[in-house]
C-alpha cells in the first residue's frame, strides 16, 4: 500500500492488480457484526455457558441459577449482585450413576458398529415370508430369554437384536415399538422410551436386515444362548421362527 497523491494505492503483487484498475477487488470487507450489531465478545464459544453467579464484564449482573418453572418470573433486578440468592445447583447423583452411563454408551457403539457391518456383509438369501400370527412360540429361545427381560447389561444391543429381528418378519413400527415397550419395562433399569422410538425412526430409513447369526457371539456374550433341539438345523433366529412357522402350518 503506497500512497499517490493524497490518495490511498493498493496494488497486489502476488495477483498483478492495483485499486486503481481494479477498484472491486479492494473494496473494505462489510463487518457483518456490525451491521447486526451483534456483540461478538458476548457469542464467543467460551461465553455460551458462563460460571454460576459470574459477572457480566459489561453489566457487572451476575449469573444466576434459576428453577425451570421460576423462567418466565425472571426480571433483570433479579440478577443484581446484591440480591442474588445461592441455591445448590448441583444435581444429587445416583448410585452407579456413571457406570450405567458407560455400560450405556459401549452398548450404543456396539449396536451402531453391528448395524454398519450388517449393512455391508449380511444378504437376505432367505425368501420372504410373512407370518401373519406371530405368537411366542414360534420365537427361538435366544429371543424368548430377551424378551423375558435383562437382568444384567447389555439391554441396547438386546434392542438391536429385537428389532431387526421383528422388522425382517414385517411386522410395522406401530407393532415393533408396542412389543419393544413391554420387553422394556421387564428390563432391569429400562431404558428410555425415547432411545427405542429413536432406534425404530433410524432403523426404519435403512435397508432391512437379519438379526446376527447364532454363531455369532452376540448371544453368548448376553448370555441369552439357550439352544433346544431345533436349533440346530438353523443358522440365524429368523429362520428358526420361519421354519417353525412352516412346520405348524403342515401340520393342519
């Protein structure tokens, strides 16, 4: 930048352009804060959360910690230093609070990592059958102990293998989401209602898929594995339910 006749000279070496040529190029930058007039100290990342009965740099008001149901009764003398009352915003925790959270969290990324590998490997090379009267004595006895409730971990991978089980017989996400509800209220600690609806919206936008194999160790692993004498002449669940399906109708 040079200066050229009391008039300001901008010229880009790099670019072989001057503000004389080319005015467009060198015209200032609109600072968008501005003209919005957003005050960008108070939208930095850092300050989207502030410390509990901090002060405002600006205002010297201080933070203060509200119920949820006092909101809408907030005025903004309520949060002068001099009246701000100290309440104990900490919530109480449970026992094993942190370890349900984990136990939670590997369970989600075992599901979420059985599904993509499901997605690549598994083929429907079964032909597709719909039972029309799917009653509980048609399901294996890996899906029976499931729904008999867990005890122990693992209820979300449970949940993986009970609706991909129930979406490969068809049946419609109004009938998986009621037969899932009254799996979960056996379970010990169920889990929430809206990690099954969630499950069953994701589930539902992908390609339809077998629950995994019997020789896969999901069901060791779960502790569900209880093998009768029609088990072996299956590979999967869904072919166990199928074929005892099949059998049932010769019968008549």
């Amino acid at each position: 930048m040079i200066e050229k006749d009391k008039y300001v000279f901008h010229r880009c070496p790099d670019c072989n352009l001057d503000s004389m040529s080319s005015p467009d190029s060198f015209r200032p930058a609109i600072d968008i804060f501005k003209v919005l007039g957003v005050d960008v100290i108070l939208v930095s990342p850092r300050h989207l959360f502030r410390m509990p009965y901090s002060l405002h740099e600006k205002t010297a008001l201080a933070s203060v910690v509200l119920d949820k149901n006092k909101i809408l009764e907030f005025q903004i003398k309520d949060a002068s230093p001099l009246k701000v009352q100290i309440k104990n915003f900490y919530l109480e925790p449970k026992e094993n609070e942190a370890r349900e959270l984990l136990i939670q969290a590997i369970d989600w990324g075992k599901s979420k990592e059985e599904a993509e590998k499901s997605n690549k490997t598994e083929k429907t090379d079964y032909k597709e059958i719909v039972i029309k009267d799917l009653t509980p004595n048609l399901y294996p006895p890996c899906i029976a102990e499931i729904l008999n409730g867990m005890k122990q971990d693992g209820r979300k991978r449970a949940a993986f293998i009970l609706i991909n089980f129930f979406r490969s017989l068809k049946l419609s996400n109004e009938e998986i989401e009621k037969r899932l509800n009254e799996w979960n209220k056996k379970n010990f600690n169920p889990l929430k209602e809206g990690y099954i609806r969630s499950q069953l919206s994701w589930y539902s936008r992908q390609k339809s898929m077998l629950p995994p194999n019997c020789d896969k160790p999901h069901y060791k692993d779960l502790g569900i594995c209880k093998k009768d004498n029609f088990c072996k002449f299956v590979k999967n669940p869904i072919n166990y339910t199928i074929k005892k399906s099949l059998r049932a109708t010769l019968r008549f």
